[in-house]
C-alpha cells in the first residue's frame, strides 16, 4: 500500500465516526508505561493531539530494548507478509518526518546483506526479486558494485550482495530522549523511576494506576513495557506469548569514518552513526551452556561486571575486523545486553485489550523501525475512539500461531 492509499484510509477510518468522546470534555488522562523508544513515539502523539500525559518508567528512558538495539530502520525482505512490509515502508516514510520535525539523529543511505552460504544467498536473490516485484527499490549488486559502495569493507571473493537503499539507523537513545522532551514541551509528565503495579477500577472503569511511587488519576494506560512478558496479563488480563532472547550491541567512541551503509554480513551488523560512532551487533544469540543460562535467568540489562562485557565486545569486533580491517583498534564505549520484546509471532501487539479496554497494549519487535507509525496510529486510536483497520491483524487478542522471523 502506497502513503497515500494510507492516508486515505486513515481518513476513512476517523469520518467513519465511532467517536463518542465529549470534545468540550477535560483532556483525556493517559498514563504511558515504559519511556522505551514506543512509549516515547506513543506519548509524543498524544501530548500533539491534546490529551494529558504522563510517562513512567521504573528504570529511565531508553534503558532497555531502546538502548540495546541496533537501530536498524528497514522494510527489508524479513518483514513478511507483504501487509506488513507495507506496515513497515511506510514507518520508514514516517521516519523522515519525525527526523525532520523532532531533528532526530537518523542517518540514512541504504543496507548491503549478504549470507555465506550459496543456499542462503539463492534465497536472498529471490527475495530481493520479490521485493522488486512489490516496486521496492531493492537490488542485488555484484561485488565490484559492493566495493564502490563501500570500500572499506571486504565481504569475499565473488559476493552478490543486497542492496536496499532506502534503509537507515538511528541514534536510538538520543531519539527517544528528544521524542520524551518534546511530549514534555507539549505538557507531558515524565516520572522516573516509577514502575507500574497495578490498575484501579471504579464500575469497571479505569480510574487510576497503583505505582510504586503512589497512584496517578488515569481514563487511559498503554503498556509500552516492552519485554516484561507477564505485565499483559496482570495488568490487562491477556497473556502475550513471547519468545525474548537477548543480544549484544557494542557502541565505540568516534572513529574515523569506515562505514557508508548498514552492513548484515555473516555473523554480524554493523553500521556507523553519523556522531561517528560505530555500531556493532552479533547474529547469534547468547552461547548455549549453563553458565549463561544461570547469568540470564534473571533477564539483565547490564553485564555483571566490565571484564564480560569486554569479552563480548572483543568476540564482536573480531567477527567485524574480518569484513572491515579499518575497525581494528577503535575503542569501545558501551556494551549493552537488550532484550527483544518479541510477540511469538514476530509481529507487533496493538491495541486494547477486550478484558480491559482502558488498558491499551503496544508490544513490538522492530519497534525503532515501526515507532513512528505506532505512536501515530496509538494515538489516533486513544484520542478519537476510531479503530484503525490497518492495526486489525495486529490485536491483542488474535491466536498467535509461533513463527519464526527473527
Ligand atoms: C539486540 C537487539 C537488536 C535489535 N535490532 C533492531 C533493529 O535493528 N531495528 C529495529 O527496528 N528493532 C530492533 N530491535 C527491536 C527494538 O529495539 C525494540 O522493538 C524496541 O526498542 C522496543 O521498544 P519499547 O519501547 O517497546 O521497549 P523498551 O525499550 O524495552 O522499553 C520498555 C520500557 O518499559 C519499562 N518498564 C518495564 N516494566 C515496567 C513497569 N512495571 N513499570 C514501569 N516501566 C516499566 C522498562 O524500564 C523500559 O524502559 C532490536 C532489539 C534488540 C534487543
């Protein structure tokens, strides 16, 4: 589906009418929880369409999903079916938008994706073939292209790479902090740390939010909490199934300029922001022994201490310094554990829950990609009443069948 098309049902979808709200009426009281990179898009929307906000979070903004992320804005191939792959382009139109608005710190230029198995690499050119087919201007280059896109880096003998130019990455931590202050210019509320316990209802109303540091008078809650996999069913009464795995991201100090474009090469992204910073994160997941299993169990965001998180960092630079010997001696400056918030599925959760329709629920992977779009569309839903036909797949209450995607 083309923008306009989107807009066009957007359109539709407010004059259809169902708005019952009182427009002479107070503001409506919304508590958004978790100040991640969709609670931020989310409370930046509201604020601009009127209502009175207030975000928590029981850590800080951008401490979790939205810090240990590779900030990759795409709508390649991996985004299936084609429904939401347009769910996706037109996050990545939106992008430009808010970038421009919000001056977000958003770099673009393209992706280069390559496999090193020739099985893998057949797949991926009928991929790309597909994207061609649906006017996506994705392509596959040969290597002497790949080398003058990007020179610094040496992918292999005769690699064929894809290459899809519409792509970029963000500062995801900075972009979440400048969504926070603007929703706050616009009057929002930010408490921290604060950490969501509980609803109060009046006649099965909402009527305020229990936190830990006291109640706040709310007509709305969205749960943006992100990979905190039990707080749907206890505050919403719907269970989310969730497969959360967790990822290392490496972020080094400035360095000179290596990288033109988003790279996924054979084990591990990387790409370099345009503060200079170069952003590296691995494929796999964590090793599969017991010592990790006991270290996850309690789902950290931080490494026990620095000589892990350094382990890591090396382990990743090493796989990197493989296709970019530039890389070599950068220094680190974080190493960040993030958890996926990932529906089974593999896509996003949207909207209210039926068991308790003031609770409303957006719960996503991909979520840096798909946060300008969700904030907006969250917002138009929260504010005016309208349910948005382009969020109908992506309820709360669907079977969610596992498929792997990520
Ligand atoms: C390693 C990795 C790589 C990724 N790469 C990409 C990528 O390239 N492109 C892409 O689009 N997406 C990517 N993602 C996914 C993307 O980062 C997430 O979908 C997105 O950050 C989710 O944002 P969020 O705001 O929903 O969650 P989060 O950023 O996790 O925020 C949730 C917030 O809720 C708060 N919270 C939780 N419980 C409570 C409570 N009880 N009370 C108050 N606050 C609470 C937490 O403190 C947290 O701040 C990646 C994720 C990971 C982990």
């Amino acid at each position: 589906m083309d923008r306009r098309t989107l807009l066009k049902l957007l359109a539709a979808a407010a004059l259809a009418g169902c708005d019952t709200r009182d427009k002479s009426a107070t503001p409506l009281k919304i508590v958004v929880a978790g100040a991640g990179i969709i609670g931020a898009s989310i409370a930046f929307h509201l604020a601009k369409a009127g209502a009175a906000v207030t975000i928590i979070d029981k850590e800080g903004p951008a401490t979790h999903a939205s810090r240990g992320t590779f900030a990759w804005i795409n709508a390649t191939w991996a985004k299936q079916p084609r429904s939401y792959h347009a769910f996706s382009q037109e996050s990545v139109a939106n992008w430009h938008d808010l970038q421009q608005e919000l001056d977000l710190p958003v770099r673009w230029g393209g992706s280069l994706e390559w496999f090193d198995n020739a099985d893998r690499q057949d797949t991926l050119a009928a991929q790309i073939a597909e994207q061609v087919a649906w006017g996506v201007p994705a392509r596959m280059v040969s290597a002497e292209e790949f080398t003058k896109l990007e020179p610094g880096i040496r992918p292999g003998a005769s690699i064929t790479a894809a290459f899809s130019p519409d792509d970029g990455a963000v500062d995801p931590v900075l972009a979440t902090h400048r969504l926070l202050a603007a929703a706050e210019a616009l009057g929002a509320t930010l408490r921290y740390p604060t950490t969501l316990m509980d609803v109060l209802l009046t006649n099965g109303r909402l009527t305020s939010v229990i936190t830990s540091s006291g109640s706040i008078p709310a007509d709305r809650l969205v749960l943006a909490t992100g990979a905190a996999k039990n707080l749907p069913e206890q505050i919403a009464g719907i269970k989310i199934p969730q497969r959360s795995g967790p990822g290392v991201i490496v972020v080094t100090h400035p360095a000179p300029r290596r990288l033109q474009h988003i790279i996924s090469a054979p084990g591990v992204h990387m790409h370099q922001r345009d503060d200079e910073r170069i952003v590296l994160g691995e494929q796999d997941g964590a090793p599969d022994n017991d010592a990790h299993t006991v270290r996850l169990q309690g789902r950290p965001n931080r490494f026990p201490d620095p000589a892990i998180a350094e382990q890591h960092a090396t382990r990743i630079l090493a796989i990197a310094e493989k296709y970019s010997p530039g890389i070599a001696g950068v220094r680190i400056e974080h190493v960040y554990i993030g958890w996926r918030p990932l529906p089974i599925d593999g896509h996003p959760v949207i909207g209210a829950s039926a068991e308790r329709p003031d609770v409303y629920l957006a719960i996503m992977h991909s979520g840096v990609t798909l946060a300008p779009i969700v904030g907006q569309l969250a917002a138009q839903e929260l504010t005016t009443g309208v349910t948005i036909d382009l969020l109908k797949g992506y309820r709360p209450d669907r079977v969610f069948e596992e498929i792997k995607r990520y």
